[in-house]
C-alpha cells in the first residue's frame, strides 16, 4: 500500500488535472481522482472504459514481459514468468471483476501456449466466466463484469468482420482501422447494457476511440515506467511522466472538443 501510494504522487507530482488523473486512471484504473467534468466527458464520448483496467492492460504487461524474457529465459519459462507479473500487476491495481476476467483468460491463453496447446478465444471466454461466476454468482449483476465480458464477447465474434470493413477506408492510417474495428466490434453487445443502465448511448463513440485509442499503449507503459522509477528516484520519474504530456494532451482535448 505504501508502494502505491507513493506510486500514484508521481503522477500528481509530474502531471497537472486532468492529465495526471487519466495517466492515473489507464495505469491503475482508479477514478477516483478524476474531476467530474472530465469523467462526464469521457461518459458521454463512450470513453470511460480507458480508466478501467481490463484487457489491455493485462495483454500489454503480458506482451512486454514475454517479449523482454524471451532471448533471455526461453519462450516456455517467459510465459510462465508473464503469468506472474500479471498477477503482481492485478494484486497491485486491485481485483475488480473486469481485471480478473482478462487476467484468467491471459492465464489461461499462456499456460496453453506454454505446454503446446492451442487456445480457442471463445472457449476461453467462456470457461473463465464459469470460473469467476462460480467463485462470486454476484459478478452476474457487476455492472464491470458485464461490459468486460460483452466488450471482448463482441471483439472475438465480429472483430475480423468489422476489421474488412475498416479496410475499405483507404483514407485512415493502419492504427485508426485497427482502433475503429475493435470499438464497432465491442459496441454491438455494450450497447444495449449502456442504454439500460444510463439511458444514453454516443454516436460519436466509434469516432472518439477510433483517435484516441492508439495513446493507450504509450501512456501505460510510460505511466509504468515512470511511477517504478519515480519512487526509485523522483526527478527520473517526473522526467518520463513528462514525456508522456503530448499523448495525454490529444486525448483529453479530443474527448473535450467532441463531448
């Protein structure tokens, strides 16, 4: 606690509102340090799912520390080795249900890749909703636990037809394709839990993820880096927050300008 604590000053320290609070937010999934206009913002855009730590986070921490281990250790013990480092990561940031969901199906996606088998996504998904509504039934009505599953239920189904359709769009960089395909696939089941749960949905959601989704990579791994070596040696951390302001500033401006 006192490591996290002191994890997160970096970031009030090195960053002014709102950038800090969003930096806080994808790093760690708190928004508790969010201003009220700024989380209303990103609620109305159909980009309050940044600042809760789910799939890309867990695939990120994943991706990076098999890729580092790899020349190192082997890929059989890298992927175990990321399997720990997941779970640090998610004993760090807390065990909320959207967090687990995507830490048991990178588990699991790891420790099949580990032993030689192949994972099939859906089944996946699917054996880890068993598991997680066996342990806690009351994750059904988990607001997070829903818009998790229903998100990367919709990735795995119609993300590939969605990614062909983005393809025509010859206009838009290979990242925005990439970024609009995902965020079409998710909505198709988010959607509808977003309407009954708020009233409201945004038309604009697709356009707003689309160009702000590719900074995520960059500040998490910023963030990262900088909070570790923040607490190490302050003014080395404040330093790599502050690389991270040009990315923080296009996303909070887009989500402003088009809430």
């Amino acid at each position: 606690l006192k490591f996290r604590k002191r994890f997160l000053e970096i970031f009030g320290f090195s960053l002014p509102t709102p950038f800090s609070s969003l930096a806080e937010g994808i790093v760690l999934g708190t928004k508790n340090s969010l201003d009220s206009s700024f989380y209303e913002a990103l609620k109305s855009t159909g980009t309050l799912h940044v600042v809760v730590a789910s799939g890309t986070n867990i695939s990120l921490i994943g991706g990076l520390f098999l890729q580092l281990l790899s020349p190192i250790t082997g890929r059989r013990i890298a992927l175990l080795s990321s399997l720990f480092f997941i779970w640090i990561y998610v004993f760090f940031i807390g065990f909320d249900a959207p967090i687990i969901r995507a830490a048991l199906m990178g588990s699991l996606v790891f420790t099949a890749q580990a032993f030689g088998r192949e994972s099939v996504a859906l089944r996946t998904l699917f054996i880890t909703g068993v598991v997680m509504l066996f342990i806690n039934p009351l994750w059904l009505f988990d607001l997070g636990f829903q818009l998790s599953y229903a998100a990367t239920a919709g990735i795995l189904l119609f993300g590939k037809n969605f990614y062909q359709l983005a393809a025509y769009t010859r206009f838009l960089p290979q990242v925005f394709k990439t970024d609009l395909a995902i965020t079409l696939a998710a909505q198709v089941f988010v959607v509808p839990i977003l309407f009954l749960n708020f009233g409201q949905i945004s038309y604009l959601s697709p356009l707003v993820n689309m160009l702000v989704l590719w900074t995520v990579p960059i500040i998490l791994v910023g963030g990262m880096t900088g909070g570790i070596l923040g607490v190490i040696w302050e003014p080395l951390g404040k330093l790599a927050m502050i690389l991270l302001y040009p990315f923080l500033w296009w996303f909070v401006n887009v989500v402003e300008f088009y809430a």
